[in-house]
C-alpha cells in the first residue's frame, strides 16, 4: 500500500532544533505505519541525544506520548485524545541511555481507553484554550507555533497548550467498535534525568518536575518545590522511595503537558526536562480507499466494451483531492482544517465516503 | 515484500504521463466537452487513471508485487486505447537535457 502521506511537522520543545537530528534532512520524530501489523509507530531513530546539555547523558530516560486530535461529530467539539503512552515504569523502550532509539507503537484496532483523557464541555473553558471556534483556524495556529528565543547556551521556548480538563468523553475517531486511523496526531517524546546519588534532585527541584527514579524504575512528580529526600519503601523495608510529601509517583499525561508548558519560557531553569511535540498527518485508510477506487477502475481496463467515464471515476476523484487537501492545510499548519477534511468522509460525520457498506447512525442509511 | 517499482516501470510511467499530455492538449481544443462529447469525456477520464497508476507506481514502495503488476497491465491497456482513440503516440524516454546540450 502506498504510505506516502503520513506528514510531520516539529512545532515546539528544545529537541525540535536539528541539531539533535541524526541526518539532518530527516524529521526528528515521524509515524510509521505498518500495513502487515495495523500499527502506527512513534519512531525517534534519527534523533541524537547525546549532545543534551546534561550531565549525566546515561541517565536519560523517555517518555512518549500520542494523541488523537479530531472533532467530535456529535457535538462539534475538538479534543485530544491520549492513545497510546509509553510504559510508566522501564520496560524494553524505556531503557535509560542518550543513545537508545526507540520505537512505540500504537494499534488503532486494539484501542484501550486511557484515564487521562480531557473534554472541554464549557464554552467559558475555550477562554483557556487556543482552540477557539469564534477565531478559526488563526487560533489553532496560535496553539501549534513555536516561539524559538534561542541565546547561546540558553534555549528558550514557548508554545501554547490546551489547559488539560480531565473527564470522559468518547474519543472522535472512535464509533462504536469501529476506531478510525486516518487524522492528525500529536507526538510528545520527553527526556528526563534519572535520580541518582551522583545527581540528588534536591539540587533546583521545582514543584510540576518530574524524574526518573532509576531504584524502582517509576517516574516522580514534584508537588511541593522541595526536594526532599529518600526515605524507607512502606512496602518493601529494603528499599528507598522518594518521600511521598514532596513526590508523586506515576505522572499522568496533564502532568507532563504542565512540565513542558512551564518549561518553554523564560522560567525555564536547570533545563528539568527536555522534548519535542510534532503534529503527523495521517492517511494511510485514505490511501488504501483510493487504490480500491483505482483498482475498480481497472478492472473495467481488461474489457473492451466498457466506456470510462466522469461519473465513474467521480469517487476516485473525490478522494484524490481530499488527500490533496488535507496535505496542502498540513503543510500551512492548518492541522484542525487537514483533519476535518480527513473526518469529512466519515460515517459519523454523514457521508462515509470511503467506509462503505457501514451503518450511518445520523441518519439512519447504510453507506 | 517491498519493492520500489519506479525503476522497474519507467518507460510505462513516462509513456502514460507523455499521453495524458497529449490527450489534455487535444482535448484542451475541445472545450467544453463534458456531457456534450461521450468520447472526449472517456478520453478525459483515461487521463485520470493514467496519471493515477503512474503516480501510485512512481511512488509506492509497500505494495505486493502482484498488484502493481496488475496496475501495469491496466496502465499498458489504458495507453493502448487511448493511442487509438487519440492518434496520439507515447513518446520515447529521452533525457531532454541531454537533447539540449547536442543541439546546441
């Protein structure tokens, strides 16, 4: 199957400079999709770690984060959905090392519904959300540009992040059994220093960072701005935990969206956490619907009695500059427009163009 | 398996492009055609696919050889056709810029 179209774009976070790039004329973070598995992955083998500006570069450890972006067709509302995150504890892609790269995958058709999942419900809520509907897409751009104030020895970013509203909703590229893969997506790849006796968080811990503590392999969160110290695992005498006054142990995905907004700015102090975000356009179901209509096509090719025709190829047609569009808005940055053109072919949203034969709960006719 | 059929399919992929130039250009002196001509609409519609098997064979490199084979003989077919439903005739692949620098 042609894979050409799965797009990405870095659009904020200190790992987005290229010079973390491996070969420079490749992204930083790309998907990867594999028709054999129905997997889309969260691939970062052409970033270089290893010239982060810490000191202890085999302490680095990552966390990964991808999220759905889409429209809810059944109340018009646009949310980010977290689904898939990298293991919270160390596992085979959370090895410590500025040199593993690593791949995570996610799995459209086996989709389980994370907790850290948000829905703005209030209108007064977009007051805090640069996904304003009354501003149109300007705002979405608002959101995803990247303000680079880089002196030397001194990176500084800031961007714009939604304030995260934890509760539940569904999911808009999920209806019914049926989990949609086209869209655009949200990469979050983030490095993070381990806790060590050589490198004791004590030194410039601030409330909101979060660590890597390498005894029982779990991510910390500070929740008061002191450091603290070590103190008897209330569950294995043996062992030593962050004290729990001053940590958290398992960040949630609002967590970690925190860290990177205060840390894109000037507040930005002791460099506690390093990423990069990355917007990926995704069209590998499109694709596959465009080959079916060119295919069709073809098999009229072999007989010498059919007459091709403009209303015949109109599907195919319609598909081809749905593709076309969505890219072309990709490429401007215009990530909510790309996705509604992807969506706009979906059941639930009236036409399911290119899911035929499916039921359409909105009005009642199969596709 | 993955294959990158550019290579391989090259004279077809510059043989369907080559007529849909053609074609446009023959059927651009024709406007408007749509509903008025049956076979400068078919002709316009072979164009479509032409353009998008070669496009799909200049650039696929995840597909099982089987099927691109079966794209190919449809693009053969479509060119076969259109080359008599035109007049036109695919053009050789021949590096321009090479036919530039002898003539000069």
């Amino acid at each position: 199957m042609d894979i050409r179209i799965v797009e990405s774009l870095a659009t904020s976070g200190g790992l987005k400079d290229p010079s973390f790039r491996v070969d420079p004329s490749v992204e930083n973070i790309s998907l990867n999709w594999d028709e054999s598995l129905g997997t889309l992955s969260v691939v970062d083998y052409n970033m270089d770690y290893s010239i982060l500006p810490w000191q202890l570069y085999g302490d680095v450890v990552k966390k990964v984060f991808l999220t759905y972006n889409g429209k809810n067709c059944s109340n018009g509302q646009l949310v980010e959905t977290v689904v898939m995150e990298s293991s919270s504890e160390d596992d085979i892609n959370q090895i410590p090392g500025f040199n593993n790269s690593n791949e995570w995958a996610y799995t459209p058709s086996t989709l389980t519904y994370p907790s850290e999942i948000k829905e703005m419900t209030d209108i007064s809520e977009f007051a805090t959300s640069p996904y304003d509907y009354s501003q149109g897409f300007t705002v979405v751009k608002q959101f995803l540009t990247a303000e680079a104030n880089a002196s030397i020895g001194d990176p500084m970013y800031k961007a714009f992040y939604r304030a995260p509203h934890l509760t539940s909703f569904i999911p808009p590229n999920v209806e019914g059994n049926k989990v949609y893969t086209d869209g655009w997506y949200t990469s979050y790849v983030c490095a993070v220093r381990t806790w060590t006796s050589a490198d004791p968080v004590v030194n410039g811990s601030s409330k909101g960072d979060i660590v890597f503590y390498g005894a029982n392999k779990k991510f910390y969160l500070n929740i008061t701005g002191v450091g603290g110290t070590l103190i008897t695992d209330p569950d294995d005498s043996n062992a030593m935990i962050p004290d729990t006054t001053n940590w958290q142990v398992d960040p949630n995905f609002a967590d970690w969206q925190s860290l990177m907004m205060d840390n894109t700015g000037d507040a930005m102090v002791d460099d506690p956490i390093y990423f990069i975000e990355t917007q990926h356009l995704v069209t590998v179901e499109l694709n596959k619907a465009i080959l079916k209509e060119l295919k069709a096509q073809c098999n009229a090719c072999t007989s010498n009695t059919t007459k091709f025709g403009v209303s015949a190829i109109a599907n195919y047609m319609k598909l081809m500059q749905k593709r076309l569009g969505a890219w072309v808005q990709f490429n401007a940055d215009l990530y909510h427009e790309a996705s509604n053109i992807l969506e706009s072919s979906r059941k639930l949203c009236y036409q399911c163009l290119y899911h035929p034969g499916e039921y359409n709960s909105i009005n009642g006719s199969v596709c | 398996m993955l294959i990158r059929f550019t290579d391989d399919y090259i004279n077809e992929i510059f043989a369907a492009y080559s007529m849909v130039g053609q074609i446009q250009e023959f059927i651009s002196q024709k406007e408007p055609f749509v509903g008025n001509s049956p076979v400068l609409d078919e002709l316009y519609s072979m164009t479509v696919l032409m353009s998008g098997i070669a496009d799909h064979l200049s650039n696929d490199d995840n597909s099982e050889p089987k099927e691109n084979e079966a794209f190919l003989m449809c693009l053969r077919s479509l060119i076969n056709k259109a080359e008599f439903m035109c007049k036109c005739k695919p053009r050789p692949l021949i590096d321009r810029r090479m036919l530039h620098q002898t003539s000069q």
